[in-house]
C-alpha cells in the first residue's frame, strides 16, 4: 500500500456544482467502483444502512423534472418560487449522473439513528473520495425537496428511512478551487492530557 495517497485525496476533495460540470459522461462501470467503495463504510452492527438511487442517461432528467414538480405540487402558492422550479428542473443538466443518498434504517432497534445516519456519511464520503481520486467531480446538495416527506414518497421508503441528499457526479473543464478552513485548528481540537 502506497503511503501518502490517501491524504492528498482528502485534502483535494470538492464540492463542485452540478453547473461547473461539463456533460461530459462517466461510465457506468466507474459509478460501480465507486458504489462498491461506498459498500465498504464503517456500520454499527453490520446493518449497512445506505441505499443509494443511482439515475444515469435520460433518467438524471426526468430524476431532476420530478424533483421540481414535487417541488411545485407542494408548495403553496405564495411560496412558490419559478427561480427555484427552474432550477431544480436543470440542476442536472450538465451531470452525469445523480445518486440518491438514502438511509433505510437497519433491523436492530438498539442502533441509534444517529449512527446509522453516520454511516450513510461515511459511505457517501468513500464514494466522493474515490470520484476525487478518479478525477471526478461531485457535489452533495440537500436542497430543493430533499427532506420533505413527498421526496421519500417518491422513492418508496419507510417513516424511520431518511434521505440525506443528492449526489451529482460528473467531470469538470474548471480548475479545481484551493482547499482552504475558515476556523483555525485550536478551535476545533482539544487536547487532554
């Protein structure tokens, strides 16, 4: 195993918007590999929680219309804003693909939802730094009508599953921001000894 590898991927991970992307697509086997990375996260008593929806071709599309009619269906008509409904209807438009970061909570009522939620986290990063090691780009968004109910009507799950978001996966002509905290370090560690 090649030391060294591991941290410059982390340090080089972004969130690129779907509207940095190029259209250009991945190819569904790369998608695969990077499901099967996301398959290797960490889950407390094996209940593997995630579920992802992969949309790819002409599903990224119709994914991204039906996410800005739920939007329209839902919405009262005093808060309904066509800025918004365009772009989610578009958001996808120059994606590749589009995964639903999904969690179907595991069998095991002594598991805590937080860790289950966890792990979906973790999965999804496995997924987002093996795209940066490809040389993709990705961006999570939990906009538009993710954590509304009629959203996991829509994909069919159960009142204690969860939707944690959405993943766009593509490539990018843009150069790649430099990595940069806004807190420093001494805030957010604490040492006892």
């Amino acid at each position: 195993m090649e030391k060294g590898n591991l941290k410059k991927i982390i340090e080089q991970r972004r969130n690129i918007k779907p509207a940095s992307m190029n259209g250009k697509k991945v190819p569904d086997e790369q998608v695969q590999e990077l499901l099967q990375l996301a398959d290797w996260a960490p889950t407390h008593g094996y209940t593997e929680p995630w579920y992802f929806v992969v949309f790819s071709g002409n599903g990224v599309k119709r994914f991204c219309n039906d996410h800005a009619e739920l939007y329209k269906t839902n919405t009262p008509a005093e808060k309904f804003a066509q800025a918004t409904y365009d772009k989610l209807q578009q958001q996808g438009d120059l994606a590749s693909h589009v995964i639903a970061i999904c969690m179907k909570r595991g069998t095991k009522p002594g598991v805590p939802e937080i860790e289950e939620v966890a792990a979906v986290a973790c999965a999804t990063q496995n997924l987002w730094l093996g795209a940066t090691e490809m040389g993709l780009a990705g961006y999570w968004g939990s906009g538009g009508m993710t954590f509304h109910p009629a959203m996991k009507e829509y994909f069919s799950l159960k009142e204690e599953d969860r939707i944690l978001g959405f993943f766009y996966l593509g490539y990018t002509d843009e150069v790649i921001p430099d990595g940069r905290r806004l807190k420093p370090a001494e805030e957010k560690f604490k040492w006892e000894r």
